[in-house]
C-alpha cells in the first residue's frame, strides 16, 4: 500500500511507525520533565503555567478557561481528529478494510478494555466518586507503545507493529463511544442544536467533493465550539469532522483530501500536541509517596488493571479466538511475542490521563494525584514488562 505524492513511493506505514516511534521517545521525555518540573524548586513556575487564564471573546460569546483546559479540550480535539482519519483510512483501504484482520485485534481490544475496567471496579466499589475512573486503566497509548518497539529496532515484525496499531485503534475507538456516553455533562441542547446543524452541512460537503481544507475547518471549528457548550466533550467534535473529509478526489482520482490531511497533522500531533499534553498532565509530586499511597483505592485499580487486565484481557480473548478458530497468529509472532504485545499495551499513558481529566473533573474530591500515580507506575511496569519478553522472544537478527 502507498501513500499519495506528498511522501512519493514511501510506504505509508513505514512513515507511519517512524513518526509514532520518534514521537514516543518525545512523549516520554515530556513526562519525565513534567515529574522533574513538579519535585523541584520549579513546581511554583509549572502551576502557574497551567493555570494561566486564557479568554477568546467575540461579542456575546465567550470561551474562558485555564490554559490547561485549552489543551485538553482543543488540542486534543486535533489529535482525535486525526485518530478518526486513521480509522476511517484504515477501514476503507488499510489493514481493516480485509475483515479476516479485524478480528485478532478487535477482540483483543475488548479483552484489553473489559478486564482492567472489572479489576479497577473491583478495588473501588464500595467508592462511588471513585467508580467514576472505571475507564482509566482500559486505554492504550499507540505513541508510547510504539516507542517501546522501536528500541527493539529491526527485530521487530511489521506483524506486530500493524497488531498493535490495529488493536489501538479499536481502543480509541472504545473510549470515544466512553467518553460520549459516560463523560458527557448537563446537556446544553441550544449549543446541540447547531452540531446537529453543522453535521448534514459537512455531509453536503462532502457528497459534492467539496476538497477545499478550509470550508471544512471553518465548519469544524463551529462545531468545537457548540460541542464546546453543548457538555458533550468538545474533542469528540475532531471525530465527528473526520468522517466526513473526502478519501478520494474525483477531479484528481490519484490524490487524497484525507492522506493529505493526515499527512500534515501527524508530526504536529506527535511532536507537538501529545508532548505538549503529557508535559501539562503528567506533573506528579512525587514526595512523601510511600506505600499507603500506592495502595489506595484509585491507583491500585489502575496499576493492576493496566498491568495485569491488558495481559489477561488481550492475551487470553486473543488465544481463545485462534484456538476456536476465528482467527490466526499473526505470521512471524510467536505466542511469548504475543504475550509481550499484550503486556506493552498496558502503557495506557495519554489516552489514561485524558479519560482520568474527564472522570473527576466533576468533582469535589481531589483524584488526580491519585489517578496520575497509578497510570505512571502502571504504564511504566508494563512497558518495562512487556519490553523484555519481547527482547527475548524476538529473533535476534544476525
């Protein structure tokens, strides 16, 4: 499969995982800034950065929010924007177009979804303001992920790089259907009205071939802000949006408005916008943590869950599938190979920390400092986990 003119004869997901790679490297020094920013004489500098009032005003309407909020609700929009163009690209001519591909990885993104949910809600139930981060521990960070294979180098199968990419995209696509069904606040049906106006004029669009980035940025952008207003989540609006940017041009059948698209947003969404996210989240003050801490409610549901509920949930529905015959082992994978996967999606650092934002948001009980521990140790000891069996399971190449 090949990419459109703006990479020539590139292979699209060699550019792919190349860009994922390198933008995991940078999301975890990110982290390890934020860590370091948050345990040290800066930590006064790095709160007053996020909660930098930042106001957009045009006559009576109104956007006021700390520049944290900025980044969580408008720079992540962009980057589920480009999660959707990826499945919608994936669905019509990637690996997911060919049903016999879908199933492996859908299945074990259920697996990785369901299990770390029941093992948090296990250790939290009897909490309800603490059952609201039943989510946490069931996302996958693709970026982190990747960036764990890539220090493994040529050693690795594509075959494990599309499984991985696949099941991560399912993943994202489960917590978007959380996010808008579990996450979504009082519901402003002024500002759902104009969404609901704003859909049938990308689909006109669209049906006309409208390949103009623009006119449909401009629509896009009216529809965050309503999203924005409505209490649905404002990034589910990039979502939305992707659906409906052209995958083929008719006046120019060999060009693509959609690979263009994603072809320009994905170094500015792996490096800039998920290191810019994961600097602004990811600061955790680590000092007086002892053992008490760990063991809490909230971070022992999500450590385990992330650890252990994405072993289990993906290796054992994923095993299951091929033994009844609904699927095959990936050629080249073995099945320690596999198990090494399953344990390297329990990184679930991005998508843990959005969902976790949004989880207690709501609250009056302070849980992030909580939350944040537990998917930094959680993420941390699968990575390192699933890093080694890989190490040793992969053939070594001569």
């Amino acid at each position: 499969m090949k990419h459109t003119s703006q990479l020539g004869a590139q292979p699209f997901l060699a550019h792919f995982f190349k860009l994922e790679s390198a933008g995991g490297m940078l999301l975890m020094f990110s982290a390890v800034l934020a860590i370091i920013f948050a345990n040290t004489s800066l930590e006064s500098y790095y709160q007053l950065l996020l909660t930098t009032p930042v106001e957009v005003r045009v006559g009576g309407l109104e956007i006021a929010k700390p520049l944290l909020l900025w980044i969580n609700d408008g720079l992540m929009a962009v980057f589920f924007f480009l999660v959707g163009l990826e499945l919608k690209r994936e669905l019509i001519e990637g690996e997911l177009a060919d049903r016999r591909n879908i199933v492996l990885p859908g299945v074990g993104a259920i697996g990785g979804m369901l299990f770390p949910a029941l093992i948090y809600m296990y250790f939290n139930y009897e909490d309800p303001i603490a059952m609201q981060g039943w989510a946490i521990p069931a996302a996958t960070d693709i970026a982190f992920a990747l960036g764990a294979l890539a220090l493994l180098g040529s050693r690795v199968p594509t075959s494990i790089k599309i499984f991985l990419t696949s099941l991560a995209i399912f993943d994202d696509v489960g917590a978007i259907l959380i996010i808008a069904f579990f996450y979504t606040a009082k519901i402003s049906f002024t500002a759902v009205l104009v969404v609901a106006i704003c859909i049938p004029i990308l689909a006109l669009l669209n049906h006309r071939n409208v390949e103009s980035k623009s006119a449909y940025i401009l629509i896009g952008v009216i529809m965050w802000i309503a999203t924005l207003k409505s209490g649905v989540h404002a990034t589910l609006a990039g979502v939305v949006l992707a659906m409906f940017i052209p995958m083929r041009s008719k006046a120019h059948p060999e060009h693509s408005p959609l690979k263009s698209m994603e072809h320009d947003l994905h170094a500015v969404v792996a490096f800039f916008i998920l290191p810019v996210f994961a600097f602004a989240n990811a600061g955790i003050n680590l000092s007086g943590v002892g053992m008490e801490e760990l063991l809490h409610g909230v971070p022992l549901g999500i450590m385990l869950g992330l650890f252990f509920g994405k072993q289990i949930g993906i290796f054992g529905l994923c095993w299951l599938a091929i033994k009844m015959g609904m699927a095959k082992l990936p050629q080249g994978v073995s099945w320690l190979s596999l198990y090494g996967t399953a344990a390297l999606c329990g990184i679930g650092f991005t998508m843990s920390l959005f969902i976790g934002s949004l989880a207690f948001e709501e609250t009056n009980v302070n849980l992030l400092f909580d939350e944040r521990l537990g998917i930094i140790v959680g993420s941390l000891a699968s990575g390192l986990v699933g890093f080694f069996i890989l190490r040793y399971s992969l053939p070594k190449k001569e």
